[in-house]
C-alpha cells in the first residue's frame, strides 16, 4: 500500500484518488472541504472517502504526489510539495499538453514522471464525478514509469509504459487541440457530426501533426480522420474540460492546449493559423 496525496479534486484528480482509495493510502488536497468521492462509472457508482487537506501546512510526506490541477494552476499545486515531498518521493504530473517535464522544475526531473491520461470525465457538483470511460494512463518506460503503473493494478484504468512518450503526448494534444471546437459551439462531443464543423477539428489536428512531428514525434496523417471519428463515437453529452470551464467562467487551459502548437509552430517556422485564431476568439470571448 502506498501513501499517495492527490493534489487537485477535479474531474481527473476525484476520479483517480477514488480508484486509488481502494487499495491505498491516499490524501486529496483541496481548495475547499469536501465529504466524500462519489464516481459514476460505466460498472456503476464507486464511493471513497480519502483524507481531505485544504491547508498546505498540514501536508504530511508521501510516497506519491500526483498533480492533477489545469496546467495553468501550477504555482498553487506547487504549494504543497514542501510538506508533501520527502527525499525519495515522486511526483506525477498528470496535465494536459507536452510540457508537463517543465511546470515542476523544483522537484528533481528523476523523481518526476510526466503523464498523458485519456479518462472523459467531468464534475457535477464538488466530490460529484461522472467517468464516461475506463481511460488510458501512459507514462514513459523506466523505473519511475514502471513504479507509477503498479498503483493502478487493482483499478478499471489501463496504465502502461510506452518507449515513445513523445508521440504519445502529441497524440493526446492532436485530440485535445480539436476540442476548442466544443467551447467555442457550446455543444459536446455530439458537434462533430457536423461536417463543417468535423473539417475545422481536421485542419486543427493537420497543424499539431506537422508541428508535433518537428518536435519528433511519430504521427500518421489518417490522425486527422481519426480524432473526428473518435469524437462521433464518444458519448454525445460528454464535455471536454475546456469546453466545461468556459461556460463555468473558469480560466481555460488555452495555452497548454492550443497555445503551445502555436508557440512552438513559431519555433519551427510552421504556420498554424486555425490553432491561432480559433484560441484568439475564445480567448477573447472572455473578457
């Protein structure tokens, strides 16, 4: 049994701390107090009710610290590693994007193990969690990567190491990127039966691969096709995460999603003006 801290009670976090909670130690750290974790799964409802910390000076050390907050809310995550790290724990950064080696820099990168997850979920009421689907884990290969897997053996998520993390994280930000689409609508994952609007997911997509392959990773050009039908295919009201926090009024994870693309497209000298734009309007959408 490992002692596992869960920083962040979002749809991810609250998912995986209540999984964890079943076989493990584990600690959610929270903005706000909350009873319970209460997870409708495609098997049926799942209940935890792990150690609940809003003040970071109460943290106590752990084995695992798995970050689980929007990519822009870092600075806040970071605030209860002091009290959470010791000198052999590990943190998990469990983020959206390609940069998750580099939102930590004052934990040492070989205690950091950066996480792609692909789990639809999304929350209803605060410790309230509806997972669409089991969802994926992958991590990169290593002890680290191999240690991180072993925590999920007794839960529904598929967790596993992969030799070429680089494509993997791009791959998650090829489907990532499209859902800009679903905020800027208003509608989930039902929108891409429209055509026109499946063509703009497309072009979305077109631009992370080219970017994402000069920064080495491994993508086909049928990826474009495929995110498009993975989007019809999922359940229609789902709600991706962007698109939840912009009707919530919350901050939005633009750069980490569509952003970067954009960033490091400059770097490499390739154009991605559908990434650009369509960031620009929502963005502004919110002022």
């Amino acid at each position: 049994m490992a002692r596992i801290a869960v920083i962040g009670a979002g749809a991810i976090g609250g998912t995986l701390a209540a999984w964890l909670a079943r076989t493990h130690d584990v600690t959610v750290c929270a903005r706000s107090p909350l009873a319970d974790l209460e997870i409708e799964t495609p098997e049926g409802p799942i209940r935890a009710s792990p150690r609940i910390l809003t003040d970071p000076a109460a943290a106590e050390p752990v084995d695992w610290v798995l970050a689980t907050t929007k990519a822009y809310d870092c600075a806040s995550a970071a605030a209860w590693l002091p009290g959470l790290m010791a000198p052999d724990t590990r943190l998990a950064v469990i983020q959206n994007g390609v940069e998750q080696r580099d939102r930590f820099p004052m934990v040492p990168p070989a205690r950091t193990v950066p996480v792609i997850i692909d789990l639809p979920a999304e929350r209803t009421a605060p410790g309230r969690i509806v997972q669409r689907r089991d969802g994926t884990i992958h991590v990169p290969e290593g002890e680290i990567g191999e240690a991180f897997v072993a925590l999920f053996a007794d839960t529904v998520i598929d967790a596993r190491t992969t030799p070429d993390f680089v494509t993997a994280a791009w791959r998650k930000l090829a489907i990532n990127c499209a859902g800009i689409v679903s905020a800027i609508t208003r509608r989930a994952a039902e929108v891409a039966h429209d055509e026109g609007v499946a063509e703009v997911m497309r072009g979305l997509v077109r631009e992370c691969i080219a970017v994402g392959r000069a920064e080495g990773a491994t993508l086909p050009d049928g990826l474009a096709d495929q995110v498009v039908e993975w989007t019809r295919k999922a359940h229609p009201d789902s709600v991706n995460s962007l698109h939840a926090d912009f009707v919530a009024g919350r901050p939005m994870e633009l750069d980490a999603r569509n952003g970067v693309i954009v960033r490091l497209g400059r770097k490499h000298g390739i154009a991605t003006p559908l990434n650009q734009a369509l960031a620009a309007l929502l963005g502004a959408s919110t002022v």
